[in-house]
C-alpha cells in the first residue's frame, strides 16, 4: 500500500478535506454536555469568522496532519492490520497528542486571536475529544488506501 502522502495526491486532496470537514461536523454534531458546549461554541467561533477561513484552514493543516499520522500508518501497515481506525484507537493517548502537536504549533503562529482563544477554551479536553474520532478518521484515511 502507498504512504499517507502517496494517498493524498493533489486530485484526491479537496475530497479528502471534505470529507474532514464531515468527519468534524459529525463530531461536533454529537457533542454533549458541558463539554460538548463549549467545543460547539468554540466550532462556532471557527466556522463563522470569516467566509472560506474553515476550509482554507484544514486545506493547510492536511499535510501537517498526514506527516504527523504517516509513522502510525507505516506501522499499520507493517503489522499487517486490517482496521486502521481500530489501529488508531488502540494507541490514542499517542495518535492524539501527535495530532495536537500540529494543532497547538498552528495556535502558536496564528494572527488571529478570536481563534486562538477559541482554540485554548477546548484545548483541554481536545485530546479526549480526537480519541472519540480515530475510528472514524482511520476508516475515512483507509478508504483512500
């Protein structure tokens, strides 16, 4: 099988953000309680602040993303696995902190305070919450595997 960059060719990149972008309503989307609120606002803050600033943004966090997720792919597929997203789960503490590395350096270079401050209420539980998702972000990064 291809490296994580070999599968997010420059055609296959803006139906591989959309589907990101989906993966992502439908997390925020099932969000509840406390928590949930405040990740739903600061989701908010994000997909209001200016026409396109969403889209644009996950357009440029993509590859660093990919990089950060390339070595757990090259052991998935070393070890032989059928399930990247159950591979994912299994080491979530370690898959999400190296997804958060990407997001926290993006926070640290960013212009724009609105949203870095939305970024640093949901830091916290930020970890918990990409855990919840790598199922579902590893069938969604298999299906173009």
């Amino acid at each position: 099988m291809a490296t994580l960059q070999e599968i997010l060719t420059p055609d296959r990149a803006p139906n591989f953000v959309a589907d990101c972008q989906a993966l992502i309503d439908g997390e925020v989307d099932g969000k509840g309680g406390l928590s949930g609120t405040a990740v739903k606002a600061a989701y908010k803050v994000v997909t209001a602040f200016a026409p396109g600033y969403y889209t644009q943004t996950l357009q440029a966090i993509t590859p660093d993303m990919i990089d950060a997720l390339a070595p757990f792919w090259a052991d998935f597929l070393a070890s032989g696995g059928a399930d990247f997203g159950d591979y994912l789960a299994k080491r979530g503490d370690e898959v999400s902190e190296a997804m958060l590395a990407v997001t926290d350096h993006m926070a640290e270079v960013s212009g724009r305070a609105t949203i870095v401050k939305a970024y640093k209420m949901v830091r916290g539980s930020a970890g918990k919450n990409i855990e919840a998702a790598l199922p579902n972000l590893g069938a969604m990064i298999q299906k173009y595997a």
